[in-house]
C-alpha cells in the first residue's frame, strides 16, 4: 500500500483536473506519513509527542479525509483504491 502510495504521490496524471490530482497526492502523502508514524508508535517505546505534534498529526488525517471525499468517485481516486488493493 506504501509503494502505491509512493508512485501515486510521483505519478504524471495528464489530462486530469490539477484539483482531483493534488486531492489525490494529498492523500497518497498522509497515508505515507501516517503509516510511518504508525510504525514508529508500535516500535519506539521511547517516542513521546507534543501536544502540537499529535493535533498536527490529527490535521493531516483530517484534511486527507477531506481530500478524499471530495474525489472519492473520481476514476483516478478509484484506481488509486485498486492499487492500494494490487501489489505489483
């Protein structure tokens, strides 16, 4: 899912709305960072967050939600979920 992530962050859309698209790389960039910092949760037993750290986390969830609604039926959103879904 990561590297799908990756591509899809890097990946030429010609053609396509620039919105949907810095939609899409908005939430290719937050499930990155986000999983990293999952990991980095479930590992570090030393990783403490400040208060500002953990809500600026919370932001980037929260506007890739929002990212993703607003193109959640658009056809690059769709093969986004079904690279998510196909490891290639």
């Amino acid at each position: 899912m990561k590297q799908a992530s990756v591509k899809t962050r890097s990946a030429k859309f010609d053609g396509q709305n620039p919105q949907a698209v810095g939609n899409l790389r908005t939430v290719a960039n937050a499930f990155i960072r986000l999983q990293e910092w999952r990991h980095e949760a479930d590992y570090d037993d030393s990783l403490r967050l400040a208060r500002t750290d953990a809500l600026a986390r919370i932001a980037l969830a929260t506007d890739a939600f929002a990212s993703w609604n607003a193109i959640r039926k658009e056809k690059i959103a769709q093969d986004y979920l079904l690279a998510l879904l196909i490891h290639r």
